[in-house]
C-alpha cells in the first residue's frame, strides 16, 4: 500500500501539517498573480478585450479569495473558529435569499426564528459535534415548525409558496452549508487501515498498552476541508472552461446558457483528475479520491443549476443585486452547500473510526 505524504510529517500551523501549507501557500500565490492579472486586462480598452469574459474571469478571481480567506482564517481559528466563520456565511447567504422573494406580515415573525433561533442552533450543534442533533433539528424540526408558524399568523394568500420558500432557503443556506465546517469534527481512518486520521485523542483515552501511531494519524484534518473547498471551486472552473472550449449542446438554455454537456463532462473529468493528484492531503486512496472529486463536482454542478433556476424565476441576474454595494454570496457557494452533506455523509459512512 502506498504511504501517503502526510504520514510522515507533521507540522502544525493553526492545525495544519506541512503539505497542507505547502498546498494553501502555492493557491495563495496563484490568486495574487489572477488578481494582477485580471486587474491589467480590465484595463486595457474596451474593443481590445472580451468584456464578459474578462468580468466573469474577475468575478470566479474574487470568488477564490472568498474562499481561501474563510479556508486560511479557518486553519488559524480552529474547529470553532471556523463554526462561525460559516455561520456569518449562512446568515449573509440566507437573507440574499429571503430578500430575493418579498415577504408578506404574516411570516416576520416566522423569518425571526428562522433567522434568531433555527440558523444559530444548527451550528452550536455542529461545533459540538452532536451529528444525531444537527443532522435532523432543520429537515425535520423546522420543516414542521415554519408552516405552522405562517399558519398561525393567518394569513393564507400563497401560503405553499411562501412556506416552500423560507424552508428551501434554511435547508441549502443553513443546512447544507453547515456540514462544510463539520467535515473538522471527522475522526477518520487513513486508507482504511487501523491509523486514526482527524480528531485528537483525549490524554484520558491513552495508555501504555495502546500502540503508537505513525507520525500525521493525529492531525486535525484541515487537510480534507482543503481538498473539499479546492475541489468544488475548481470544479465550477473547469466546467465553466471547458464550456467555452469545447461547448455545443447547452443542458437547459432557459436556466444557464453557459452549462454544456461538453463542459460537464470536460470539468467533471478534469476535476476528477486533479482530485486523484491530491489524494495526499486526505484520508483517501488515490482512486477514492478521484471518485470523490467526482461526485463533488457533479453535485457542484447541480447546485449552480438549481441556484440558476431559482434566480431566472425570480427575474434576478445575481444574487449580488440583492443587497446595494454588496458582493453576493449565494453566488460564491451554491456549489458548496449542495456538495457539502453528500461528501460529508459519504466520508463519514466509508472512513468513519465507528464506521457510521
């Protein structure tokens, strides 16, 4: 069986070992040098450029750094201090996605437990660690609450509707979301033998008749959040890039014009590749980690569909119009928020230490 990197060093900086560094330091670097250059091209002249092109490039540009800022404040910060990093994303993205729909009287009252009570509740769970809690307190619990609180206030006009909306918002704000920062809670095995690859052992768990572990079985895995963050922001890209290349056959027209068969496959293909490249930052086999990067850019993509279709319905451009002289945030992690609980729960199922 192949040893990989992070089994033989660790160095810990704010949780991370040393090929963790290595691997955000070299994605720092590459986002300077995009941001110098989207900032030369965008001043170049109009008719020299495509202005789209070049906007859109801009815009994935600062989508990275949003990323890499919550990534590397959360390697410093640790488990907690990522919690609610994610949890001030959640709030943002949730009211960018209530104010997309306007709301009638009848369910402020409802929008403040969702807001006040469900969305701060689901992350205090997550940074306990208590998965029998968080993983059912907002689809089942709040499911049940929010319509009879809108039922309550009296008001029947849309009353699906209006329901619907203010559930299907907490689910992929909140929700989903919240299990990108859990993927920290993980205590994993590493290529499925006995090493213990995530959370620290307590003093109290250890004794003399306990075995040693390998250098890098005790890390905090900052590592795998790395991989997952990285692997759904390149997946957009390569899809969007291969898109453009080789593009012929658009999916749905009327929902995103700039999703092919061809840039699916292309990204999804390339991501998967990449993935298989990086396997030494989790507690993957290299095909495990190829298969993962798989699905991760396929629900990737199936969150920018839904988040696109949601928009065209509601007659939005992007979310970033929602709220004057911000920059939107459900634009920068649909893809995050669908792919989060898949690859959480399929880790948690095949590399969990309790095997569940």
């Amino acid at each position: 069986m192949i040893s990989p990197p992070y089994m033989l060093a660790i160095d810990p900086l704010g949780g991370m070992d040393s090929y963790t560094q290595w691997l955000v330091g070299v994605l720092l670097l590459v986002l300077l040098g995009a941001s110098l250059v989207g900032r030369l091209i965008s001043g170049q002249a109009e008719g020299t450029v495509n202005v789209p092109l070049v906007r859109t490039f801009r815009h994935r540009v600062r989508t990275w750094w949003m990323m890499m800022s919550i990534l590397v404040a959360s390697f410093f910060l640790g488990n907690i201090g990522a919690v609610v990093l994610f949890f001030f994303v959640s709030f943002w993205a949730l009211r960018e996605f209530i104010t997309m729909t306007p709301t009638r009287g009848g369910d402020h009252r409802t929008l403040f437990w969702v807001f006040f009570a469900f969305t701060p509740l689901q992350y205090v769970l997550v940074g306990m660690n208590q998965y029998s809690l968080f993983s059912i307190v907002i689809p089942v619990y709040a499911s049940l609450f929010i319509p009879a609180r809108i039922a309550i206030s009296g008001d029947k006009k849309r009353f699906l509707e209006r329901s619907a909306k203010i559930q299907l918002g907490l689910l992929i704000c909140v929700y989903s979301l919240s299990y990108t920062p859990a993927i920290l809670q993980l205590e994993l095995t590493a290529n499925h033998d006995d090493t213990v690859w995530g959370a620290e052992k307590p003093e109290a768990e250890t004794s003399e008749d306990t075995p040693e572990e390998p250098a890098g079985g005790a890390g905090k895995p900052f590592g795998l959040l790395a991989f997952f963050v990285l692997i759904t922001q390149a997946g957009d890209v390569l899809q969007y890039g291969w898109g453009k290349l080789v593009g012929r056959r658009i999916i749905a027209p009327q929902i995103n014009a700039n999703r092919s068969w061809e840039g699916l496959i292309g990204g999804v293909c390339s991501t998967s590749l990449l993935g298989s490249l990086l396997w030494w930052v989790t507690p993957f086999e290299i095909w495990e980690a190829a298969l993962m990067s798989m699905i991760i850019a396929i629900m990737g993509f199936a969150g920018g569909m839904t988040m696109s279709a949601i928009k065209r319905d509601r007659g939005v451009q992007d979310y970033g119009t929602l709220v004057q002289g911000h920059l939107g945030v459900l634009d920068r992690i649909d893809s995050l928020c669908f792919a989060a609980p898949v690859f959480y729960h399929l880790t948690k199922l095949f590399f969990s230490v309790h095997g569940s």
